[in-house]
C-alpha cells in the first residue's frame, strides 16, 4: 500500500552512504525529509542535491533529517555524494521497495522511448512518523526552499 497524507508511513530499513541502514522506526523523535531523484551525478539530481546540502544546517535547526533515496548502488551513491560533499546520506533502493512504498516508479519518456522510471518526488514525515507533505513531478528550481519552509513550519506546530 502506497503512502498517503496524514496517514503513518509503514517501517522500512534499507542501506545507505557511510555504512549505515536507515529505517524510520529508527528516525521516530524527527521529521524526516526523503527525496527520490532519478540517477547520481545527472544535472538535475546533482543540482538538487546541492540545494538540500547547501540548506542543510536550516534543516538540521528544524529538527529534519534529509535521505537522497535513488536505485543506484551504495558505490556509485558514495561517489556522488563524496564528490558534492552532501552532508546527508544516500540510500540505495536497488530492488525498488521504498520507490514503491512511495509509489514513484512512473512511466517517462526520453527521445522517444518509453521505460519505468523515478518520479523525482519529496515527502515530509512529521515526528511520530505520519506523511504531512509530499511534492511530486519536482521540478528542481525553488523546489528545496519550498521544502524547507514546510520543515520550519511542521516543527513549529
């Protein structure tokens, strides 16, 4: 069963950068940003990833760990994240769970072709684990302050 908005996120417990295994039953306590983004060291995903790096520290303020969740390989996600100096980790969702838990894995088309692909998607999860926010079909520009605000506001409540 797919996430919805104020509803609990079910636990999940995958791998991710610097050797750790993430699950959320783990991050209770904690608001929780994930986003999804398509492929490490693309454009897009590599100027998003900044975006979430460079507000990092008003993340941290508003009590919100930030996750990078894509399908590539913990090796090519210790790579990106080593090279843009994220100071969030990056988890490895190789078989497709969390994609699907989310339900981002969508149907795209590049030059033509068509392949199942991730949905550049954000979710906010407040303290006690429930979905309050999510942000789908992201475009990059604006997209991180946007989250962000969410984050100060959720902690404020």
């Amino acid at each position: 069963m797919a996430v919805a908005i104020d509803q609990p996120v079910a636990d999940f417990e995958a791998p991710a950068t610097s050797g750790q295994i993430v699950s959320l039953t783990a991050l209770q306590g904690k608001q929780v940003v994930i986003y999804f983004y398509p492929k490490d060291s693309t454009p897009g995903c590599t100027t998003e990833g900044q975006g979430f790096r460079d507000q990092y520290a008003q993340f941290t303020a508003a009590n919100t760990e930030v996750f990078g969740v894509s399908r590539d390989s913990l090796k090519s996600h210790e790579n990106f994240k080593c090279k843009q100096e994220f100071p969030f980790e990056l988890i490895s969702d190789k078989d497709e769970a969390i994609c699907q838990l989310f339900d981002v894995i969508k149907l795209k088309k590049l030059y033509g072709k068509e392949y199942m692909g991730v949905d550049r998607s954000t979710f906010l999860i407040d303290k006690s684990g429930v979905l309050r926010q999510e942000w789908r079909g992201v475009k990059v520009p604006g997209h991180v302050d946007a989250v962000l605000a969410a984050a100060q506001t959720l902690n404020k409540a």
